[in-house]
C-alpha cells in the first residue's frame, strides 16, 4: 500500500471515528441533557470533521430528535445552525468576508439556550416549534404563549417567522 493510499485509509478511519462521536455527543447533549465533554472540545472535533470531509452528513444535522409522543411539526425553512468563529483569525476572515461599505456589526455575549421557531400569521401568534432535527421539531406553542417576551399578537397584522433563542437566565 503506498503512501497516499495508507493516509486516505487513516483519514477515513478517523472520520468514521469523530462523526461516530460527534453522534454520540450530540445525543448526550440533546436529547438527554447529560453532556460528557465541553462545548470546546465538542467544537474541536466539529471543527476536525469538517477539514477532513466537509460534506459528510453528520456536520447538516443540528437540534435534538423530537420526542415520543409530541406533536410534530414541519419547518417551513430549514432550522440550521450558524458558523461560529473561535479564533481572532476566524473572526478577521468573517469580516472582511462580509463586510461591505459602511456594514456595522453588533457583538453580544453567547448565550446558551434552546432555538425556538416562531410563527405569526395576520400579526397573531398561531404556532411555536423547537428546532428538533432542523427539519421537522416539536409543537411548543402552549408553553411559548406563557413566556412574557413572546408577544401573541404582533402591532401590524404580518405573515412572519421569528427565529431566536430562549433562554433562561439564573435567578
């Protein structure tokens, strides 16, 4: 076996091997809020998987899977997961990658949360969906209508999708 051909051997094993993991990690994470690693070294071999194979599935699947028993629901636009810049270098390509003109741009402190899809229809709140898979979530429009932020009708009867975070902060 010539060179070449042992490192594409090793780089597929390797492969395999972190979108096994970040598959694992992603459940632990998700869907049974009992994460075994950092967010840094999750995004470590995130970030490792993407340089070896940058369109292998596992880097198109986000959220959790819906669970048993709830209603399911359709996105009608997909619910992905934004880049994100860990490093200076990173974050200098992100802007000049961007920017144009006189482009502003707004930094705030991450906050960790849960993606929640909103929908208005006529300026009235009719649907709440988590992520889920990013393709299909859960119907949580009983517990959206309770939080004090989410406003049930909208000041001008528009068809919208909101896209935020729900967070929770500690009392």
């Amino acid at each position: 076996m010539g060179e070449e051909a042992a490192a594409s051997a090793a780089d597929e094993a390797r492969i395999a091997s972190l979108a096994e993991e970040l598959a694992r990690h992603s459940h632990l994470y998700y869907n049974l809020a009992q994460p075994e690693i950092s967010d840094a070294e999750f995004d470590r071999m995130w970030d490792e998987l993407r340089r070896l194979d940058p369109n292998h599935p596992q880097l198109h699947r986000v959220g959790a899977d819906v669970s048993p028993g709830s209603v399911k629901v359709d996105h009608l636009f997909p619910m992905r997961s934004l880049d994100k810049a860990t490093t200076a270098e990173e974050l200098n390509h992100f802007v000049n990658a961007t920017t144009s003109g006189a482009t502003r741009f707004l930094s705030q402190p991450k906050l960790d949360g849960s993606a929640l899809s909103l929908e208005y229809r006529m300026g009235r709140l009719v649907r709440a969906a988590t992520r889920g898979s990013g393709e299909r979530g859960e119907d949580v429009t009983r517990n959206a209508r309770k939080i004090a932020n989410v406003p049930h009708t909208l000041p001008v009867p528009v068809d919208v999708h909101v896209r935020g975070e729900v967070v929770m902060p500690l009392a």
